[in-house]
C-alpha cells in the first residue's frame, strides 16, 4: 500500500478518534481504514494503536510516530503546492471558516471577488460562530475577530481593525436622555450580543495610556445577530455596542446616533489564521492579501 496514503489514514484516524470516523471523512470502508493502520505497523514492526471493542488508544511509539507523521505529510503537501505555483495563479480548492455575520458581509465580498479575478480558483466557504479547527477540519484559512489563543503551530496575520461604537435610536434619547460618560451606561437599558451556552461579553472602551475599559451591559434583549441587534436599536429598544462599519449608514441616515463622541473607539481585531507550513501555497497567500489590502476599507 502507499506509504503516504496509509500514514494520512492513521493521522485521521487519531485526529478523529476512531476508525469509522475516519472512513467516513475520507470515503472509505471501515475495514480498508484498518487494513492502511495494520499496513504501518507490519511495515514498522510495531503496534501503533491499542484497539479493543469499545475503545482505541496510541501506542507510546504510536503517539511519537503520528507526531512525525503529521510533518511528514505537510512536507509533502508543501512539496506539491511549489509545483502548483509555477502556474501564474491561484487554482484547486480554498477551504475558509469565518464568523457568520462578519464574513457574509466583509470577507465573503473579498473573497468572491478573487475567485472572480482568478477562474481556477475553488471556493470552499464556512459562515459559522462555532471555532472550527484548522487542522482537524481540513481548513486552510481561519477568520477570527476578538483576541486569540495562543496556538503552536498557527500562524495569525491581523487584516483588520474594527471600530466599536454606543449607538441608539433618537426615539430611545427623547425618552431616556444620553449618557455623556461611560458610567453613565449603566443607568440605560442595553441590546445584549450573547452566543448560546457563554457569558454576557464586555463592552470595551479604549483609554488614553490606561488599560482598557470593561462594562458588563445589562438589558431585557439578548440576541446572537448582529443585524439583529441594530434592527433593534433602530427601533428605540435601547443601547448598542457595534461595528462602525455596520451602523455607519443607519447613522448617516439618521435612524441612529453615535453615542460619546469624545470617546475613542474601541478597535476589535480581525486575524486571518493559517497552519506554519515551510511553503504558503499561492492561493492561500493571495486571500490573506486580498482581505489584508481590502477589509481596512470597509472599516472605516
């Protein structure tokens, strides 16, 4: 059996946790899973994995060995991304994973547009709040906004920078009066952004030399769209912690107001994420360009 073709079968097989989740992810039949593992390790002389009825576990060799087997496989897809940028462009799949409503609105028009540039160019795209993993998930881009983990063997580039703004309804002001300070805040009823399953996120607040200010918004709305949440706002339901870039025309249009102008934005960082590999192949390098070059823009 091919050599490389088994040691990728075994490394899915651990990234997975079991042989019929690795078959299902590369198409093939439970048994041929088992019979590239017993391939390795008739070749090695060594067992990899402990296999029982009910559970599978590395072997000590094993664990060491797949550890190898990972670099050898990224050598080897590294090798063939230099023969695939003799070409003078991009082709073959680019599979990207960003948040649903930052990327269906800034990164998905960047991205469109490259594939539009570049007509060998696959597009393989994952709007989705959940964190998916590059390596195991088989992405070659991740798009994240906020702060991140410290990750071995992940490279991050910041493509952006988004200005946070306060922001109402003039309706909702009439009623209520407009806060002047950030302490003021808490005396307001605010449009909360919470996902399913996690705590209540800050509004942060950028101070001259000072670290940075927290406030833990408080409201009757919570809500894990974005859109949403200026829909909301526009309707007079209370305050809202949001992207420049997503409230800039409903403020010039004077359905809401920006709120503490002698306050500096926050600016929320965007990264494009991607796995260390010796050779960045053409497509992936072009996207993390494309958005690094055009996201700025839409920021503003």
């Amino acid at each position: 059996m091919d050599r490389l073709e088994s040691m990728a079968v075994f490394v899915k097989a651990v990234d997975l946790g079991s042989f019929a989740a690795a078959a299902v992810a590369l198409d093939l039949s439970g048994p041929m899973v088992g019979k590239h593992v017993r391939s390795l390790e008739e070749r090695l002389g060594v067992r990899l994995i402990n296999r029982t009825t009910r559970r599978q576990s590395l072997t000590d060799f094993g664990r060491a060995y797949y550890e190898r087997c990972r670099i050898v496989l990224a050598e080897a897809k590294a090798a063939d991304a230099l023969a695939a940028d003799q070409f003078s462009e991009p082709r073959g799949r680019l599979r990207v994973t960003m948040p649903a409503h930052f990327g269906r609105h800034c990164v998905t028009p960047v991205l469109l547009k490259l594939a539009r540039h570049y007509p060998m160019l696959e597009l393989d795209l994952s709007l989705s709040d959940r964190f998916a993993d590059l390596a195991e998930d088989g992405f070659d881009l991740a798009i994240r906004t906020g702060d991140l983990e410290d990750k071995a063997g992940v490279i991050a580039r910041r493509v952006a920078r988004q200005g946070m703004v306060v922001c109402a309804a003039p309706a909702y002001l009439g009623i209520h009066g407009e806060p002047r300070r950030i302490e003021d805040l808490a005396d307001h009823q605010a449009i909360v952004y919470r996902r399913l399953g996690q705590v209540v996120q800050p509004w942060l607040f950028a101070r001259e030399g000072q670290s940075v200010q927290e406030i833990i918004p408080s409201g009757r709305l919570r809500l894990d769209d974005l859109d949403a949440i200026a829909d909301a706002a526009a309707e007079g339901m209370g305050l809202a912690w949001l992207p420049w870039w997503l409230v800039r025309e409903r403020i010039e249009a004077g359905a809401l107001v920006a709120l503490l102008p002698d306050q500096p934005h926050y600016l929320y960082d965007c990264h494009a994420l991607w796995l260390q590999t010796p050779h960045l192949p053409l497509k992936v390098r072009l996207a993390i360009d494309a958005l690094a070059a055009a996201l700025p823009k839409l920021m503003g």
